[in-house]
C-alpha cells in the first residue's frame, strides 16, 4: 500500500517538555521530562532492515564516520534528559512480503538518564531512541506477522488437500 511510503517515518502529535531553564545557556541543557504522547511511526522494510534503521544509522554517522556527530557536539550545547517516553504509539507495518499494512500498537518506552554519564548532541539522542525504538518494534512485527505465517501454511495445507481430493475423484472416475 502506498499510503504509508507517503507518510513520514515518525510524526508527533503531542510533545511536552520539561527543562531547567538555567540550563538553556550553559554547554549543557538539562531536560527533566520529555513526553512524546500518540505519535504515528511507519516502519517499512522487512525484518532486516528497515526505513527506521536507515534513520538510525544516519544519526549514528553510518557507523563507522562518528565525524558529524563530533562537529554537532562542537557546535551546539550538549543534552541530559532524565526521562523520555513515548506513550500511545500508533505503528504502521509495510513489509515487503505483506500485501496489506499492519496496524499495530507499541508499548510504551521510556529511556533514562540520556547524556548523564557524557555528553549527548541531538544526534547521539536521536540515535538512541531510535535504537530502542527498533528495538521494541521487531519483536512485535514478529509477534503479529508470524501468524499470518501460520495462516498462509494452514491455507496452503487446505489447497494441497483440495487437490488431493479432486486428483482422487479424477482417479475414480476413470477407473484409477
């Protein structure tokens, strides 16, 4: 279905924050909440890979180039946040070998104590969200996908039988 290949990989309905504001000026911002409540997440892809692991591997640098992430870092104060969760999260499934999207509902998430230990640029939390994000979202695809498996070996179970059945009759009638 196209529907989803048009829509954007995470879209945020309603987000809270809450920080010290003292901090907004410093090298380091302290956020004591941030709430990412109903967002729309589109995972396409298959079980390998996906357009959410795109995401993260480009907020990580591709892995192996952790160059950008040192310049935003440079660049701009880093992040402490205490709590982040995303509640209510609404997930569209688009995979390769389903011919109909999955609707499903992820549990929430909540990550602690992000850049406590470091510094964290927007990009090290981005990455880390995504990472739990994936995460938490391929065991459900496989949960919920893996019963379709079922279905389709119970219906090729009941086309193989058909035609045995139909094969047999065929016998009969000539004689066989």
């Amino acid at each position: 279905s196209s529907d989803l290949k048009d829509a954007p990989a995470i879209r945020v309905n309603e987000l809270a924050i809450k920080l010290d504001p003292r901090s907004v000026t410093s090298d380091k911002i302290h956020i004591y909440e941030v709430l990412i409540d109903s967002p729309v997440i589109a995972y396409e892809g298959n079980l390998r890979d996906s357009n959410l692991q795109a995401l993260q591997r480009a907020a990580a640098g591709d892995g192996g180039d952790a160059a950008p992430a040192e310049e935003e870092t440079a660049a701009g104060p880093s992040l402490m946040i205490d709590s982040l969760k995303l509640a209510n999260a609404q997930l569209g499934v688009q995979l390769s070998f389903l011919e109909d999207p999955l609707a499903l509902t992820l549990p929430s998430l909540e990550l602690n104590d992000i850049g406590k230990d470091g510094d964290a640029s927007v990009a090290d939390v981005l990455n880390q969200v995504l990472a739990a994000l994936n995460k938490s979202i391929l065991p459900l695809i496989k949960e919920n996908a893996g019963g379709m498996g079922d279905q389709l070996k119970e219906k090729g179970e009941e086309l193989k039988d058909k035609a045995k059945e139909g094969l047999d009759k065929l016998k009969n009638l000539f004689g066989g």
